[in-house]
C-alpha cells in the first residue's frame, strides 16, 4: 500500500494530510512532504492522519524526526487523529508533540481560516 500526501496552507499554519499507509517505502515520501511545507510555509504544521489506514514503528520514527526537524526551525508538529494501531512516543530527544483527536480540533486549537489556500 502506497501514502500520498496533499499540503494545505493557511495564514501561519500549515496541514500536510496523508492517506494510505505509512510504512518504510513510504518514509522517502513523508520526509519530501515535510522538507516541502518547511520551504513554502510558516508556524506549525498540523499532521492530518484521518486517512492513514496504518504505520510501521519506521512510519512512527519518521514522524517523531519530523517532529525534531520542524522544532529546529521554531516550528512545530501537531499530529491530528493517529491511528489506532499505533502510538507516537518519541524518547527525551525529541521536542513535545502536541496531539490532537482530529484535524477539527486541531484547526480550532490555532483559529485558522478552513478556507486557506490549497497546494
């Protein structure tokens, strides 16, 4: 099973929304979305996993990294509706994830603008 990705843009926010499963053939992938919205957005970066059906400890370890990725740019990853197979428990390396139930919430939590503009 393939992960595809979409990027969404909102004033200081971004939402990277993945689909499918996030497994190591997937990592090369995730990590190309990440290094996209770093180059093209600022503020956090909401996670959507609404439509991840399943991820490998090496999908876990690629979100925990992105994670460190984004706090070494002053920003941060909120991960959104993880998947029940799963939980993130990066180790004392990693800066805190906020995690939030779904994308709603987390869309609420930073009063973005649903109508932002699309990547």
């Amino acid at each position: 099973m393939t992960m595809e990705w979409h990027c969404t843009v909102h004033p200081d926010l971004g939402v990277i929304s993945l689909a499918g499963h996030l497994g190591p053939e997937a990592v090369a992938r995730f990590t190309g979305a990440i290094g996209w919205v770093l180059a093209r957005g600022t503020g956090p970066v909401i996670l959507d996993l609404t439509e991840l059906r399943g991820w490998s400890v090496g999908g876990q370890m690629a979100v925990a990294r992105a994670a460190r990725q984004l706090a070494q740019e002053g920003r941060r990853l909120e991960p959104a509706a993880i998947p029940a197979d799963g939980s993130l428990v990066p180790d004392g390396t990693h800066p805190p994830i906020p995690v939030h139930c779904d994308l709603t919430s987390a869309l609420t939590a930073h009063r973005a603008m649903v109508g932002g503009q699309r990547q």
